[in-house]
C-alpha cells in the first residue's frame, strides 16, 4: 500500500518548506549541479517578502518574483535552479528543462550575458508531498 497525506499534511509539508526560503531568498538558475554542489549561477531573480502564499491542496504559489534584467549568463544551457534563503542557503534545488521539467523555461535554456529571466505571476508552484 503507498503511503498518502491528508491535505493538512500535505498543506504543513508544503507551507513548512516554503518557510525555510524565509524573507528575501533568491531563486537561481545555473547550468547544472546538485543540492550538494550546485553549479554556476547564470541567473538570480530576488523572491518576494513572502516567497510563497499559504498552501492550498497541498501546493504553493509563488508570489511575485523580481525579474533578472541583467544576467550573468553564459555558453551553456541552464539545468538546475535552487531556491535559497537571503544568507544563501539552499532549501530547494530542481530540474530545469524546455518542457516537463520542474521548471520550464520557454526561452530556451541558453541565457547570455545581460539577458532578462522573469516568471509571470502564478506560474511558479511549489508541492511537497502528492496525495
């Protein structure tokens, strides 16, 4: 039998991850890496106040995030990015893809020098557990 989550649960996991991003975290692209070593940054968009709104069915949705207008950039594709506190420690790091990926970016993936990375409003959603 697998193991499921109540919302509650679901709604605590989620809202107490989001948390640890705390105030003033920074969500940023780099071109590849794990949590452990995470690679060079190519991007670093600054989250908002409260990164994210209160879990609702077990998934969070970003609040507005701060565009970068001028990035670092660099030859090689973006693969991972990480959520981190504003002391740069990383809560989340994740995949990074054209499409179904944990973030997709519709851009392509190279980012150049002095290119601008932003996320719409309610496009970014964060979900700790499945049901």
């Amino acid at each position: 039998m697998a193991v499921t989550h109540s919302a509650a649960a679901r709604n605590a996991a989620t809202d107490a991850v989001t948390a640890l991003i705390g105030v003033s975290g920074n969500l940023k692209f780099r071109l590849a890496g794990n949590i452990g070593a995470p690679g060079a940054v190519v991007a670093t968009l600054p989250l908002s106040v409260d990164a994210f709104g209160d879990s609702s069915g077990g998934t969070a949705i970003a609040n507005p995030i701060t565009s970068d207008t001028d990035t670092a950039g660099d030859a090689s594709p973006v693969a991972t990015a990480t959520f981190e506190t504003s002391g740069g420690t990383i809560v989340l790091h994740c995949a990074v893809s054209a499409s179904g990926s944990d973030i997709n970016m519709s851009g392509g993936l190279t980012v150049a020098a002095g290119d601008t990375i932003a996320i719409a409003d309610g496009d970014l959603t964060y979900t700790a557990l499945t049901a």
